[in-house]
C-alpha cells in the first residue's frame, strides 16, 4: 500500500504548477557577461579554447555589446589584456588610464545606460611574472605591497566609473582596503565591492589563461588560491569577506564548488551570492554537445538551474549570450 505521504507527482503533474517547485526562476537578470577587453583598438580575435569569445578592442566593444543589450543584457565583468602594454613586476599598466579597461568603462557608461560595469581587480594580466601580486625576491608573495597596490588599481576603476569592483587576487586583507579606498574616494555609496571570497586552485582555468595572456612564468597560484579540497578555509574566507565588507561573495568555480555555493549562502544569508562558471567549464560543455554527449541548450540550462538551487543570485557566464535568447 502506498503511503499518503510519499505521493508527490500530483504536486508538479501539471505545468502550471512546475515552478511553483522552484526556489528560484532563472531571468536574464541573473547573469553577468566575461569580456576581454584588448589594447589592440580595433581587434575582434576569437579565442582557440572558449568558443564564441573574443579579445575586443575598444573601437569594437560599442557593437559587440548592442545586440546584446538589446536582448537584455545588464551585467559585464571586464578583464584586461594588454597585447601592446608593456608588462613590468608591479603590474603598473593595470589602470593606466589609456589602458582597455578604464577606456572601456568609459565607453560603455556612456553609451549604455542600465548596463552594469563590474571590473575584474587583479595584476597577473599585467605583470611580466604572471603573478597575481607583488613579489619577494624568493618569489613569494609580498601581501601587504600587493593589497596597497589591489586597492589603488579598484579605486582607480572606480574613479573612472565602474560600479562594481571585484578582485580576484586572493591576497590577504584586501577587501578591507579597497573598502577603505573607496570611503576615502566618496564613492563607497555607488561602487559595490563584489568578493572572489571562495576561489580555488582549479584545473579549470587553463582557457582563461590563454584568453588573458596571464599565466605565471614560474610556480603557480597554490600559496594564494585555496586548495581544492579545503571546504574549512573557504567557509573561513568567506566569513573574513563578510567582516571587511564585500557586498556581494563569489564561488569559483561554480559546478565543482556546488558545496561552498551552499556554505555561502549559509554563512551570508543576506549577502547576494556569486558563482563563476569558469572557462574550463564552459569549455567542457561546449565540447561535449559538440560530440553529441548532450544538448547544448539543455545542458546549459541545466547547468545555471544547479548553480541556482544551491543558492545563486548571480552567475557569472560566458554563455550568457545565449541564455539571452534561450529565456526569451
């Protein structure tokens, strides 16, 4: 006999009633865009590993983004990649103010009103060691240099009109400081600080890499990005972001870090919370419809819908794009 309580297909037979199941429903709202943003004025390259992106330059990036706009997109995150920049130890091209990124957030705050500009904070993009920082002379990480220099470039991003900052470095401290950056720039009230809290050591950031021209030229990131297994330490920065006042905390990954998304959540109930789908994910699955694993756009947004139940307000994604079509 089947018991009252296990009958639950009544619940969702209907379509009506299907995402009434839901916590949450998927809008275009939800994403944010990845570009890459090149010295290289008038390039438009496509990237070998991430099918479908571009290095853009800037005498590009106006119609590249209006259909996009047009189809609803709110949210970019801009990455810099100086082809023609010359890289030195401190990363001192980061916010030149010729550079792509403060270029390109000039363009698109004048050009797209509603857009959201978010800039990627960092300085291995723009570091002749590849580094996400300032180093000692035995190669490691000089934190206090590098947080003095992360916060300078933030404010700098803001200054030219970003309305969010989000460093990805992982330096110890730097939250608080770009903080204290932006109160001290009067732009605390409008510049919101979006925290990498959670990023760790992944395999899955090799496209990335190549896109950004930003691998390390020795070593690599472990002494500063948390190991991949270490669900303690993730739950300990997120709780530190929290403390030094980041408006919004990411995860990245995202679908190998499920977990952490749900640590997050739990630890910053009241926080918006971010995950990455970073390029060796989007790489994955774009692969694997390729070869007829699966659907690309079932998989797609199967994958988003996961990210959500495990407590996402915003994901960052490079198939944003088309998730700007498939919701229509």
């Amino acid at each position: 006999m089947v018991e009252i309580d296990s009958l639950l297909h009544a619940g969702y037979h209907n379509p009506v009633q299907r995402p009434w199941q839901v916590e949450r429903t998927l809008t275009k709202g939800t994403f944010m865009y990845p570009i890459f943003i090149t010295d290289e004025d008038d390039a438009l390259i496509p990237i070998a590993s991430m099918p479908n992106q571009y290095r853009i330059g800037i005498n590009q990036l106006e119609a590249f983004i209006v259909p996009l706009f047009a189809k609803g997109l709110r949210a970019v995150m801009l990455f810099g990649v100086p082809n023609d920049s010359v890289k030195d130890e401190f990363g001192t091209a980061a916010d030149s103010p010729n550079g792509p990124v403060i270029q390109a957030i000039k363009l698109l705050k004048s050009k797209f009103s509603g857009l959201l500009v978010s800039c990627d904070v960092c300085l291995c993009e723009y570091t002749s060691h590849g580094h996400c920082g300032y180093l000692n002379a035995d190669h490691t990480i000089d934190n206090t240099a590098s947080v003095k220099r992360i916060a300078e470039v933030a404010v700098n991003y803001a200054k030219a009109g970003a309305d969010n900052v989000a460093p990805s470095d992982m330096m110890d401290g730097r939250m608080r400081a770009i903080k204290q950056g932006l109160l001290d720039a009067g732009l605390s009230h409008r510049v919101s600080l979006m925290a990498y809290s959670a990023k760790y050591a992944s395999a899955l950031y090799g496209p990335f890499r190549d896109a950004a021209c930003s691998g390390a030229q020795f070593g690599d990131r472990s002494a500063y990005q948390l190991p991949p297994g270490s669900r303690g330490l993730g739950r300990r920065a997120i709780e530190r972001d929290m403390r030094e006042g980041a408006d919004i905390i990411m995860v990245k990954p995202a679908m190998f870090y499920l977990d952490i998304i749900r640590d997050a959540k739990e630890l910053a109930p009241d926080h918006p919370i971010a995950a990455y789908q970073v390029s060796g994910e989007y790489a994955m699955i774009h692969h694997a419809a390729t070869a007829g694993v699966f659907d690309l756009k079932t998989a797609v947004l199967e994958s988003m819908t996961s990210l959500q139940r495990a407590g996402c307000n915003l994901i960052l994604t490079y198939f944003t794009p088309e998730l700007l079509e498939w919701l229509d």
